[in-house]
C-alpha cells in the first residue's frame, strides 16, 4: 500500500528535483510564495484528498490577504505544476483536482502614462548633442506610443510615406497594427528609417 503523500511531502521533492535547477531568485520567489501562501492553507492535506473546492477556497483565502491578482495567480500555478509533478512522478490510483475555473484572469497591462510636464522634461533632458538619437527616439515613440523593439524593427517598407502610416509587425499581441504619424513622428521616419535606422 502506498504511504499517503501530505502536500508538504510532494512540496520537498519538487523543490530537489526541480526547483534546485532554477536561478537563485526564483528559487527563493517560489520558496516564499509556497511557505506564507500555500502551505499554512494546505499544507498538511492528503495529496489525494484535494479537490478543486479546495483550491477554490486558497483563492479566496490569497484575495482576502490583499495580494494582488498577479500573486494570486502565480501561487496557483505554483501549487500546479508541483501537483502536475507529482502525478508524474507517484503515478497516483485517481486523477488530482483539474484547476478548471480556478486560475484567476486578470489585466496586467500597465496603463501608466507620461504627463505633458514629465515628458517635457526627459525631452529637455534627451536634447544635448550625446543623446541626440535617444532625443529622436523618444520623440518618436511619445508621437506614436511605439515600444523601443517596435521602433527598432521598423524597416523603411514598414513606412508608408505618402500616407504617414507606420505598420508595426509581429507585436506582442501577435497582430500587425497600423499606426498614424503626425508631423514629428514623419519627419524623424524620413531622417532615421531613410538613413541607417536609428544608429
């Protein structure tokens, strides 16, 4: 008869076998997130025993704490892939709990942006001969709301000129957008894209 694994068992050989490869960082991250998040909730339960009502309730217990929905997440996810593990490596009589309906979702885009005075500044400060390319390049990307590897890849058949139309490939949402420039962002296009790009 098999010994009947506590969380806390799976936890120590996910951390030898897998969890001893990482970075330092993210062993100690992981470390930290299993020691204040998951272990004091389930810690002690049977392996065998948890349901998906179980983690459920870790969810709303992680909420309750005031994490942020990002941590929550992450904790789930840790607590699945050492779960995914263990069912690998124990060969378990029946299937553990499936997570459906328990991940979070969540928006992690930064919506953040630069007030007329705080751009004012850091153009004043990009306006000296040393920085002059990072001048034009924020310039561009304050004109156009590009991010620097968009910019970077822009290539001059990215451009159309007589429509002032920038086309950014390969995005990180994985779609091509069309972007408009106005005066400024076309005529640093016509010095920087014409010319060797952004060099």
């Amino acid at each position: 008869m098999k010994k009947e694994l506590e969380l806390t068992d799976v936890w120590a050989l996910y951390q030898r076998a897998i969890l001893s490869s990482s970075k330092r960082r993210s062993q100690i991250t992981e470390q930290g997130r299993w020691k204040n998040y998951i272990a004091p909730t389930l810690g002690k339960r049977l392996v065998m025993s948890l349901t998906n009502l179980d983690l459920l309730m870790l969810w709303r217990d992680l909420e309750q704490q005031n994490l942020s929905p990002q941590t929550v997440y992450h904790c789930l996810s840790l607590l699945r892939r050492v779960l995914i593990k263990s069912s690998e490596w124990m060969k378990y009589d029946k299937s553990l709990p499936s997570f459906k309906g328990v991940m979070p979702k969540f928006d992690n885009r930064r919506l953040r942006f630069l007030d007329r005075k705080e751009i004012n500044i850091l153009i004043d400060i990009l306006s000296d001969e040393i920085t002059k390319n990072w001048y034009d390049i924020t310039l561009f990307a304050v004109s156009t709301g590009l991010r620097r590897s968009e910019i970077f890849n822009l290539k001059l058949n990215d451009i159309n000129f007589s429509g002032r139309i920038a086309t950014v490939m390969d995005t990180k949402s994985n779609k091509n957008r069309s972007v408009p420039l106005n005066n400024i962002a076309f005529k640093i296009a016509l010095k920087k894209i014409r010319s060797p790009p952004w060099g």
